[in-house]
C-alpha cells in the first residue's frame, strides 16, 4: 500500500492540510491519536469514514516527512 493513494492534498479541503482521500479528516488527526495511544478501535469509532488503511498510510507519511525533512531537536 502506498500511503499516496489514500492522502490528497487540496486546498479547498480544510485550507489544503493533508487528508485522507474522500475524507475532511486531516492526517495529523490520526497521528495525534495514535501518539495519544489512542486504540485503532477507538480511532474508527472516532471517525467512522476513516478508511481502514489509514492508520499505516499516515505512518508511513510521517516516516517520508522525516527522512526529507529535518526538524532542530534540543539535546
């Protein structure tokens, strides 16, 4: 699964935020859940358009973002 065919970009879609194709819910939503420890029961009981690849596609974005992107971490 390629994490490209389930994220859009569009800026009429909630002011261009990356979210989950045929969706208004943003990626960074299933990421702060997931951070949160939140279940992925409780996720798509949260939202139940919530595709049911979408916590591995949002995954798998943040782990692109951090390899092309480098972020000042404080030692």
């Amino acid at each position: 699964m390629r994490w490209q065919d389930l994220i859009t970009v569009n800026p009429e879609v909630m002011h261009g935020a990356p979210c989950f194709r045929g969706t208004r819910i943003p990626v960074s939503v299933v990421l702060d859940n997931l951070a949160a420890g939140i279940s992925q029961v409780e996720l798509f009981d949260n939202y139940p358009t919530l595709p049911r690849e979408a916590p591995v596609a949002a995954l798998a974005y943040a782990a692109d973002l951090a390899r092309d992107r480098v972020l000042n971490i404080p030692a």
